[in-house]
C-alpha cells in the first residue's frame, strides 16, 4: 500500500497517523449512540505524505464496509430500540409496544423486559416470554421462558435477534437487530467524499473556565447529561469558525475524547441532514488536530433502532465541508 519511495520522515508521520486512525471508522453503534466507537483521532499536527495518507483513509473506509457488512452485528440492521428504564418493558407487534416488532412470527405482547429491585438495592434484569416463543441465540437455540437479561444477552423474537445495550450517560437499552431489513441486505458500501489533506485542520482550543453540564436532546426527543468543554477555534475556507467541544465526564482527562456533533453547508443534501460526528482525543487546552475526512455519519442514518444527539445551536456550520462521509440513501 505504500510506496517504496516512502522518506523515513514521512514513515514516521504515517505510524503516528495510523494509530490515530485505528479505530477511526469503526461503527457508530457507541457508547452514546451515536458517536461511533471511540475515536481518538490524531493529535500530532505535522504534515502527512499525500498518497499515504489518502491510501491509509481508504484502507480504513474499507475496513469499515466489512464491519457494517457482518453477519453477527451491523447498524444497517438494528431496526428498533427502546429504554429500560422503568419495570417492564414490553416487545411485540402491537402499536403500543415499547419495543415494536414486526413479521408474523411475532405476537402482540410477545415478551417484556422485567427490572426487579432486590433489598439490598441492586436490580436484576430479566427477559421472558408473555404471548410468544424465546430462544437463546445460540447454536443449537433453545427455547426459555425467562432468562437474565444483561448488556450483551441476545434473544431470538420471530427474526429479530433483541439484545441488551447501554448508551452511555442515557443508560440501559434494549435493541433488535433484522438482518432482513432492506438498508442491510442491500448494503454496497458507504458513501464519502475523497480524501482531502485540506480538511485535516490545525485548530486550537480554549476550555471555558468551568465545563458546563447540559442535557444533550437527541433524535428521539431523549436526553442525557453532557459536558460543554470549551471551544476549538480554527480557519477554513478562508472564515474564522469554532466549534463547541463537548464530553461524556465532568472532568476529562488523558483518556477521554472530544464529541463533535456539526452539521455545515452540505447537510441535507450531499451529507445526512441531522449531523455528522466527529471525535478527537482530548486536549485539555492548546492545539488540536480536526480531521475532517474522518466525520462520520451517527447511525440513525442508517437505519431505525438508534437514538442519536443532535449539534448544539453554535456547531451549525454555515461552510460547506465536502470530506467524510456522505448521506446513505438507502435510509434518510
């Protein structure tokens, strides 16, 4: 993928922007639903050779195709999602489900999510059956009529694969994966801009003297605590921007990130009209690197079982930013 001719400066350069890069296009199904799995991004700011820089993005673009194409986990298929956060919790066809399911194989009240708190207030989680069949989710599936619900536990509901998630700062979910749903089964690959060193920006950030706590409003009306960092301030297209810095932790350190929620000139046509994400590692004040080629799509552009926060008013860019991610058109 590189080219002999590679100078062992420029070798240098590129470790250090393939560690940032790594876990770059890992899928949005994340903590917070969604900023994707974590993205440290990259904070060295030096130059990076043109050609392996851009080859290394569309290795990582690659890489993030087979990841949404798999069989056991994609967020082209997670079709439905509902809080736990009160005692039952139903699933089923009906309209007033929680958890709403289709196919014939799946009956109005077909099962619930039980949250049972014990004396010594610790609370126990359990799924059962009330008016149709469980099975485990394994090889050979058995059929249960109740069992410990825990993040990561998968059921089978008709075709649905339901399992247990946690988002974060909002807490607890429950989640069904059909990988009959349309925006999977036809899945070709994602859609984005060509790679554009011009987009991977110097920026500079100025915290506010004390992170303020807000509650982030997401696309399904919910909300859930965040932090207003500071400020990373940088020059594009010949403009002075800034964007607000926010993060999951009232004190963040060396280990945390940076969420970006932005939406620019481009949203709603070339890119998905509610936001796009970016993340970088944290730095608590000083200069930063944007990677603009590295923003993604949040996965309720993908399809419907997610709930994903939405930009804070001063992050509506009125700049086109044509790098990253394009929308997907198969859900919008």
């Amino acid at each position: 993928m590189l080219r002999r001719s590679l100078t062992c400066s420029g070798l240098v350069t590129l470790i250090l922007l393939i560690a940032g890069l790594a876990t770059a296009c890992a899928g949005q199904e994340g903590r917070q639903d969604d900023p994707s799995s974590p993205d440290p991004g990259v904070v060295e700011l030096e130059d990076v050779d043109p050609e392996a820089y851009a080859a290394e993005i569309l290795a990582r673009r690659q890489e993030r195709d087979e990841q949404y194409a798999s069989p056991e986990w994609s967020p082209l298929a997670v079709v439905a999602v509902a809080r736990l956060d009160q005692e039952r919790t139903t699933i089923g066809s009906a309209d007033a489900a929680d958890l709403h399911l289709s196919g014939p194989d799946v009956a109005p009240r077909h099962a619930e999510v039980v949250r049972r708190e014990a004396a010594d207030g610790s609370v126990a989680v359990h799924v059962r059956a009330v008016e149709g069949e469980l099975w485990t989710d394994g090889d050979p599936a058995e059929q249960v009529s109740e069992m410990v619900f825990e993040r990561g536990t998968r059921v089978r509901i008709g075709k649905h694969i339901v399992y247990s998630d946690s988002l974060g700062t909002l807490g607890a979910v429950v989640r069904a994966l059909d990988f009959n749903a349309p925006a999977y089964t036809e899945f070709t690959g994602l859609d984005y801009f060509p790679p554009d060193p011009a987009y991977r920006i110097r920026a500079t950030v100025t915290p506010y003297e004390e992170p303020e706590e807000i509650k982030m409003i997401d696309t399904r009306g919910w909300e859930r605590p965040a932090w207003r960092y500071g400020e990373a301030a940088f020059t594009l297209h010949g403009e002075d921007l800034s964007l607000v810095l926010l993060t999951w932790v009232a004190e963040p350190g060396p280990d945390d990130q940076f969420f970006i929620a932005f939406t620019d000139a481009t949203s709603g046509e070339e890119t998905y009209p509610a936001c796009r994400y970016l993340q970088t590692g944290f730095v608590a004040a000083g200069p930063i690197l944007l990677d603009f080629n590295l923003a993604t799509n949040p996965s309720c552009a993908y399809n419907d079982g997610f709930a994903c926060p939405l930009p804070p008013r001063e992050n509506r860019l009125q700049v086109p930013i044509r790098a990253g991610e394009k929308i997907y058109p198969h859900h919008q």
